[in-house]
C-alpha cells in the first residue's frame, strides 16, 4: 500500500514530504547506509521519537538542487527500504521515491512546478 506524498519545488528545490495524518516531529540525518557518501544532495527525514530508539521511519526527502542529483543517488533511493508513494496531484500512484525524483528532474530543473489539473 502506498503512503501519500506532497511534492514541493521552487527553483530546483524540491521536498516530498510523506503525509500520515499524525504530527511528528521529524529530523534529518544520513540514512543507515554504510558508506553513505558526503556529497550526496540527497537529503532525508526521520521521525525523529523513533530515531532516538535507533529505527528509521522514512518522513521525508530533500533535495536542494534536483540538478545535483546523479545515477548514484538514485541507485541509492532504489536500494533503501523506502515506501511506495502516491503524488496525487502529479498524477504519480505507488511510485518508488527514486521514480518521484526521476519525475522530478524531467519536470523541475530551474523552476517550480503546478499540479495537474483535475
């Protein structure tokens, strides 16, 4: 099941935020990846109660400049156990996050995008 999604984008700028319906604090940090390399623009969000405890509960992704993004930060979303997600008003349902950011670089690059008409 695929858990809704807002997608955010000014200017490059892109957020997808994962709407659960709770209120959660959340925090950024490098995901449990071994090796995670520094430069990557990829940047994620945790629930940050569960962090404490030591789990990962994927909250979120930014990307301050979706042309920064590369083949291997995309390999890296597609080997993470992230959920699938729905972006309803891009017209994206049960998507992995690697194909919102691969939607995204197509659609974005340098300027903010508006949803689909329904």
């Amino acid at each position: 099941m695929a858990l809704t999604a807002r997608l955010y984008s000014n200017d490059g700028y892109i957020a997808l935020d994962l709407c659960d319906g709770e209120d959660r604090e959340r925090i950024g940090d490098e995901p449990p990846i071994p090796d995670f390399p520094s430069a990557s623009p990829l940047w994620f969000e945790w629930d940050a109660e569960a962090l404490d405890h030591g789990e990962y509960i994927f909250a979120g992704l930014t990307i301050a400049d979706i042309g920064l993004v590369r083949d291997r930060d995309l390999q890296i979303l597609e080997h993470m156990s992230l959920p699938a997600v729905d972006v309803p008003e891009f017209g994206l349902r049960s998507v992995s996050v690697a194909d919102v950011v691969r939607w995204a670089q197509q659609h974005v690059l340098g300027r903010a995008i508006a949803p689909v008409p329904s």
